[in-house]
C-alpha cells in the first residue's frame, strides 16, 4: 500500500467518522425528542432510557452509513479539488482509477462490516432495545396468551391450522383446530383440541375431539385427552406469528423461518423481499461511492465541489436511493416484483446510472 493510497484513506476516513458522527447524532436527537413525550407519560427512569438508545445505535449505523460514506466522498475529493492535490495527481500520471481505488477499498470494508452486523448484531439489539421499551420504560407485563397475527396456516399441502391464542416463546397454542382435506379438497378429518404443546418427542394435542368424516356421509367421533401430531413448525416459528417483525430476526433466522414454510407450501413474499434487501442494502455503500466519484470528477476529471454542492448532493441522491429502495420493497412485498428481484432493484439501478456518470468522466 503506497503512501499516497495510505494518505487518501486516512483523510476519506476521517471525514467519513466526522459524517457518520453528525448524521448520528442528528438522527438520535431527533428520535430522542420523538419519543422523550411518551418515555415520561411512563415515568421511565435515565438509565433505562440511554441503555434504550445504545441498544438502538448499531441499527442506526447501519442506515446512516451508506449516506455518511457518500457525503464523505464527495467532501473529500472536493477537498483534494481545492488544494489542487488532484491536480497534481493527474500531472504524474495517476489515472482516475487509481484515484477512485481507495474510496472502493474503504466502501467495499464498510460494506462487508454492516453485512455482518445486518446478519447477527443488528437484529439482536433491536429485539433488546424493544425489550427494554417494553417492559423497563413502559412498564408492560408480559400476557399469558396473544392472539397472533394470522390465525390461519397451511400445514403440508393438505391441512389447515386454526388458533385462537399463542403463549409467548410459542410452545403452548390455544384452541387449535385442525382441518385434514382429501386430495379432491373435501374435509376428511377435524381435530378440535382445547390446546397443543411442545415436548421433546414433538407436538401433543391435549383435550379434544378427533372426527373422521366417512365418504357415505356418516362421521365418526372420538374423544382423546393426548394425541401425538405431526407439525413441521417449531415454537419459533409460532411465536414469530405474534409479530413478525424481520428487524429483530438475523439472517439465518429469516432463511430458516421461511424455508419452513414453502416445506408446507406456504409463500411469504414479505419476508423473502425483506431478506434480500437486507442483503442487498449493505452494498449500497459501494453503489454511492461510484456515483459520488463520477459526480464529483465529471466535468473536467480534476473538478471537485464546495462542501454545501456535496452535502446537498450526497442529501439528494440518498433521498433519491431511498424512494427508490422503499418503492421497491413495497412492490416486493405485494408479490409485484420476485422478492430477489425487489431486493435489488435500487442497487442496480444506481450502479448504472453510477458506471454511466464515470464513463462521462473526462480523462
């Protein structure tokens, strides 16, 4: 690593920490007085109120960063504009390649760092920082029971599943019916059980009745008090249904929650197009700083910006990226785009428009 590559990181570095330092604050100040009214409703005491907030940092890292590093893009190579460092760069024969390497080189690492912290840290202080919410500042007691989001599921490709409550952690449902369809999709077996539990040799339904409706007509009623089932889902997955909320879920969680699922032929457009995206988003990083560089060097391959031409830049094309994105996760979710497809489509075209913008680049 040449001294002068060392010399561009160390001066984009600390822009970029003094970006990512402003944007931060800004955004915590702001959520702070968003939420400061409903904290004291609730009498919440400072200590549980700032470990609220540092539990919430990484995830507030992970959506200013992209910004940050653009902003610090743009800022620098103005800066290196006004003391005609580019200038002299050029006249040694240093090509804009060269020039944009340690720029990619520091997004590509901040890249990979908010992949990793979307994948595991991210979704487990924000599930803490709920938890904190909750129960320490508003004072909430857990329920012995919740009726879950969707009452209704498909189990294998001929079974439906009614419940009427869950119990936290999901290993207890509350009045659970099962509906056994023939492959004609007539009913064939009911189960009505007041509850089913998670043991160790798998799901037990506890005080019911099982009927089997016969193809004459006749029906034939039994009563049980335990009755083995057979249940793909686990707790998780049951207590996932209270709330699917994918920002507390890792990476790995999302896959495996889903892949359950299409194991039962049911589709979950919602949560696949969150997965991708939150693949996809980390690299944003990279897709802003190809943007930022043939913005910043596109007239003349040497000009640079003032720093209010790239704060108001770098504001525009992340409010830009961000419609974009949203726009596209949106379309995801209803089932309008494939959620891959969804998940990537902001990154894509950004990347054009940024590979584009550098080919316009005077050399």
């Amino acid at each position: 690593m040449s001294i002068l590559f060392r010399y561009v990181i160390r001066e984009y570095f600390k822009i970029f920490a003094m970006c990512g330092s402003a944007l931060m604050t800004i955004y915590v100040v702001i959520d702070f007085f968003e939420k400061v009214r409903r904290f004291l409703h609730f009498d919440a005491e400072l200590p549980d109120v700032l470990i609220y907030f540092i539990l919430r940092m990484p995830g507030i890292f992970f959506q200013i960063a992209p910004l940050a590093l653009l902003m610090a893009t743009l800022l620098t190579l103005g800066t290196l504009s006004r003391n005609h460092e580019i200038t002299a760069m050029r006249s040694c024969g240093i090509s804009l390649y060269w020039l944009a390497s340690p720029f990619l080189f520091l997004s590509l690492l901040v890249s990979f760092f908010l992949l990793i912290f979307s994948a595991t840290v991210i979704p487990l202080s924000n599930a803490q920082a709920e938890q904190v919410r909750s129960v320490k500042i508003e004072k909430r007691v857990e329920p012995l029971s919740v009726k879950p989001v969707q009452s209704w599921a498909r189990i294998g490709n001929q079974t439906l599943m009614n419940i009427e409550s869950i119990a936290p952690g999901g290993a207890r449902l509350s009045g659970v019916h099962l509906y056994h369809l023939s492959s004609t999709f007539h009913l064939d077996e009911l189960m009505e059980a007041k509850e089913a539990r998670y043991t160790d040799n798998g799901w037990t339904l506890v005080e019911g009745v099982r009927r089997q409706f016969l193809p004459d007509g006749s029906v034939i009623a039994s009563e049980f008090h335990i009755l083995p089932v057979q249940l793909s889902q686990i707790p998780e997955d049951f207590a996932r249904w209270l709330s699917v909320d994918p920002e507390t879920m890792t990476l790995h969680d999302i896959r495996q929650f889903v892949n359950r699922l299409g194991r039962d032929g049911i589709g979950f457009s919602r949560l696949q197009t969150d997965y991708y995206g939150r693949i996809a988003f980390p690299f944003v990083t990279i897709v802003l700083v190809i943007v930022g560089i043939a913005l910043s060097l596109r007239r003349s391959g040497v000009r640079g910006g003032s720093l209010a031409v790239g704060i108001g830049q770098a504001l525009l094309l992340g409010f830009c990226y961000w419609v974009t994105h949203s726009l596209a996760i949106a379309l995801g979710r209803s089932g309008a785009l494939m959620p891959a497809v969804a998940g990537w489509l902001a990154n894509m075209v950004f990347l054009t428009l940024g590979f584009y913008l550098f080919l316009k680049v005077r050399y």
